[in-house]
C-alpha cells in the first residue's frame, strides 16, 4: 500500500491552505496551525523545508509568515513529497539493496522497480496543489 507521511501530508495540506488564502500577503504559521488544527512545531519545520525547496516564501517580524512562492498549478505533488521526504522507493529496501539478502531472487528487483518509480513519480508530478484545492 502506498502511503505519504504525515510530513508530506501535512505539508501538502499547508500549501493548499496559503493557497486558498488568496492573498498575496504573508501569514503566521501560528494563525495556519491554530485555524487548520496541524501541530504548530512539526509545521514549522516542514515549512523551513518548503522554503527551502522553493515552494514558499518567509518574512520574519511584523506582518511576517509565509505564502505561496509559484503559482498553485505549478507545485508539483511529487516534488513536494520529494522536498519532505526524500526520493519515493516502491519498497522499503530498494533505496539500499545492497543490505538486502533476497536481492538475486526478489521479483521488485532492478527493472521492475525502475518502471513502478518512473511510472509513480509521473503520476503524482501531473498532480499539483491547485488539484488539491477542487
């Protein structure tokens, strides 16, 4: 079963939300935590990785927070998922196989999971936060 994690799930959901904010201008993460019901320190942190990943903007001081860095229909999902959580593996062990001791006989092996990845990755790359605002 495929599952994002919280981090990835919690960051799509604060960009959807700045998104649907429509403003232009920059808003608290206290305000987007305290309205949304996400956990403001976990938040936070993934935030710093959106910035960093391009996907926000941040302000400190008065009047400061964070908004949308692109355009809704330009954030990609699986980039952002990429940002949070690190490259998508359709098993546990194909980031690392060489630790695993089933390899020469594992059907997810080489080819295979090659053509899960690419196929999953276009999949979620066609999907954007504007998407997820509908």
């Amino acid at each position: 079963m495929f599952t994002l994690s919280n981090k990835s799930d919690y960051g799509l959901l604060l960009l959807t939300l700045l998104a649907k904010k429509e403003s232009h201008e920059f808003i608290s993460l206290s305000e987007i935590a305290r309205d949304s019901g996400l956990p403001y320190h976990f938040v936070s942190k993934i935030a710093v990785q959106l910035t960093n990943g391009k996907f926000l903007e941040s302000k400190e001081g008065i009047n400061g927070g964070y908004k949308l860095a692109k355009k809704p229909g330009q954030i990609s999902i699986a980039r952002v998922t990429q940002i949070l959580d690190g490259p998508w593996q359709p098993t546990k062990c194909t980031g690392d196989k060489n630790n695993c001791p089933l390899e020469k006989k594992c059907p997810m092996a080489d080819n295979w999971q090659n053509r899960l990845k690419e196929k999953m990755w276009k999949i979620m790359d066609s999907y954007t936060i504007e998407d997820l605002m509908k």
